[in-house]
C-alpha cells in the first residue's frame, strides 16, 4: 500500500513539476485530486496522466520536439518520427474518456484540462508554421501513427473533431491526406493503417480511396486462422499485432464501413464475435500474479497488448462468462506491475524503453520512445462511466486466479469456428 501512495505521489509532483502556466496549474490541481483515490478507475486515471502530461503539455506548448527525449538503438533515424507516434498512440488510447460522460465533478476537472491539451496538441501536430508540424508523409513510419492519430479522432469525434474550429479541421485532413504519398500495404497488418486513414476521412465526408479502405479491410479478413485470431499476412505470427493492431482496427474501420454500406454489416458481426473470443482468451492469458506471457515483437509496448481486452470491454461485448470487474481486476494487476516497475519513467517522466522496468536490450529497430506509448491503448475502458459495471461492481477474481485456487465452478474452455 505504501508502494501505490508513493507511485501517486510520484505522479502528483511529477505533474506539478512539468506545469507553469495557468491551465497547466488547474491540470496539477486536479490532478492531485484525482490521484488520492484509491480505488481501481481512480489508479487508471492517475496512470493515464502520468503517461499523457509530458506529451500533451509539452505539444500544446509547441515544445515536444525540443523537450522529448529519443531513446532508440538508432535515434538519428527514429525522431524522424517518435513525436507523431508518441502523440498519436497516447490520443488513440484515451479519446474515449474525453468524451466520457455521467463523471463526477473532480474528474469532469481533469477530463476538461486534458481535453483542452489534446485538442491545442491537435493545432501545433498539424499546422505547417508550428515548430511541432509532425511528419505524416516521409519515409515508411508515418503511417502507422497518423493511423494512431485517425482512431483516437474516430473514438471521441465530439471531442477531437466536431469541436474543432474549421482551421484545424482543416489543417487536421490534410496532414491525413497527405499519409496517402505512402504506398498501400499489402502483406502485413500495414493494410489496416490505410484502411484506418480513410475510414476517418470518410466520416469527414471526404472521398475515400476503395484500394485503401474496402480493399485493405478484405485483405485482412482474408488472413483470419480460426479462433479468433488472423495471421499478420499470409502466416500467422505468435505475438500481440492481433491486439495492438488487428482486432481494435478492424473493429474500428468496419463500424464506418457499416454505416456507409449494409453489405459490411455482417463482417462487422462475425469480426466482432471473433474480438469477443480474443479477449477471452487474453483474460486467461494473464496469471494470478497479474504477469502474462511474453511472446514476439514489440513487447516494449508492455499493457498495450492488452488492447483488445479492453476494446471488447469499453463496447459492453465481453463473453457471457468474462464479467467486467474479473477483467478490472486482471488489468489493473497488470498495469501496475508495469507502471511502477522501477526505471520505467526517467526524471521527466517520459517512458522508457523495456518491458517491466527499463530495458533497452528489448527494443527491436524500430523502438523509440514514442512507440511506447502504445501503452495508453490499454486504457480505453476509461471511456465507461463510473456508473458501468466494469467501475462499479465488485472486485472479483479473474479466471487464472479461480482456476489456480481450485475453482471448482468453472467450464471447459471452448474455441469458435467461424468463416466470412
């Protein structure tokens, strides 16, 4: 217990210490209330400002690309493009709680303050003139993270795109558009970063280009193994893409194309029966201790790979057997163990590269320390009020932990067989 007072602590006076102007101030304030709760929404939200201050306080400050360190094994190369990943995965992780609502009026404080940082963040990442105009088109990388940029504006578009005065949603789609100079992907999970642009623009009311919307969601399908799980191309990869990036996209970009077209309206459904298996298998996943097992690329994304879990939580879609608060309490173990593993934040409070704690040795080539904001991803059942039963039932225990304390009340575990 001492350990978690010390880690909210840590974060209160770590806000404080980056904050100097008037708004950032009330955001310290705030922040200092929210983090005395002890409860698990209370530990999330005290996690996510840890994540989100130094990136968004210094972006609204047109500041990030002076202030944020580029921890990589080749940082002449990677901070070409560790800003607009940094920005884009944080924004794709907590769109959803900006524009949660029914919140008490401590936390409305926080959320308003954090609001306002992303959508003055949104300006300085787009507009030309800005010291922090982030690059959306040169070389590969680009696509990913305004793909990561695109899903955070189509999780909360009240928020991050209605709100916006006509010059930024201005500046905001031709920064998207301009992704577009980068070759359509056609071997990877890749196909999901341009589907995910254009699915964005559509809602935008903006021509779409078939190729990299319809043409790359069907690619995707096309690679499904069974049970809940694709192949990242033509083979499957035993790692977490099926969470950072498959699942939650897919889901995302198929509920434009719905709306757009009836015809996708059972892909929708049968990719949404598959998410809903994914997630139950990742609830299982994690052990009673709250570790899970480590296996493939881009670990340093650490409870990022839990993504899935939690999109399939924040839609109210979890298996009949999967109750929200055995997921609450299976996640919040795990998120801990990695938020206060010591050297995970250096003196400024930016991530650093590892898994629990910081290890370096982990990061594949293309690892900066924007990448690891991924992490924010995890946080999306934020999104739920406090009212939802995933905040607001009580703790129990989640399957690993049921199963090892001799449970005898659980059923077999059971794949699906489904085909598009």
């Amino acid at each position: 217990m001492q350990r978690r007072r010390d880690f909210l602590k840590s974060i209160v006076m770590g806000v404080a210490s980056t904050v100097s102007s008037p708004a950032s101030t009330s955001l310290a304030q705030s922040s200092a209330t929210t983090s005395v709760k002890m409860d698990d929404r209370g530990y999330w939200l005290a996690v996510a400002q840890r994540i989100a201050t130094p990136v968004l306080i210094s972006l609204s400050r047109r500041e990030l690309k002076n202030r944020m360190p580029v921890e990589a094994s080749n940082p002449a190369d990677r901070v070409k493009y560790a800003h607009l990943e940094a920005f884009g995965r944080l924004l794709a992780g907590i769109a959803p709680w900006l524009a949660t609502r029914e919140l008490d009026r401590s936390e409305i404080r926080l959320q308003q303050d954090f609001l306002h940082l992303a959508q003055v963040s949104l300006d300085a990442a787009t507009d030309p003139s800005s010291p922090d105009f982030m690059n959306f088109h040169d070389g590969g990388q680009p696509l990913v993270d305004t793909a990561f940029l695109a899903q955070g504006i189509l999780r909360a578009p009240s928020a991050l795109w209605e709100a916006l005065d006509a010059r930024i949603r201005g500046q905001v789609i031709e920064a998207l558009k301009s992704s577009r100079a980068i070759a359509t992907p056609t071997s990877n999970n890749w196909v999901m970063f341009a589907a995910m642009v254009e699915a964005v623009l559509q809602t935008m009311g903006e021509k779409t280009i078939e190729e990299r919307l319809e043409g790359c969601v069907r690619r995707m399908l096309s690679w499904y193994r069974g049970d809940g799980v694709y192949g990242d191309g033509e083979f499957f990869h035993f790692d977490y893409y099926n969470s950072f990036v498959i699942h939650p996209m897919l889901l995302d970009v198929l509920s434009v194309l719905k709306r757009k077209d009836s015809q996708f309206e059972a892909l929708y459904a049968t990719e949404l029966q598959r998410a809903r298996r994914y997630a139950e298998i990742q609830e299982r996943l994690i052990a009673p201790d709250g570790t899970f097992p480590l296996v493939g690329r881009s670990i340093t994304y650490r409870f990022g790979a839990l993504q899935a879990l939690a999109q399939v939580a924040l839609l109210g879609q979890l298996p009949e057997n999967v109750k929200p608060a055995q997921v609450r309490g299976a996640m919040t173990s795990v998120i801990r163990r990695l938020s206060e593993a010591p050297g995970t934040f250096d003196d400024g409070g930016w991530l650093r590269i590892g898994f629990c704690g910081h290890q370096p040795s982990l990061a594949e080539d293309y690892i900066s320390t924007g990448s690891l904001y991924l992490c924010a991803v995890a946080l999306l059942p934020l999104g739920l009020p406090p009212t939802d039963p995933f905040w607001s039932s009580p703790a129990t225990r989640w399957t690993s932990q049921r199963i090892w304390m001799g449970d005898r009340s659980l059923v077999p575990d059971h794949a699906i067989s489904d085909v598009c």
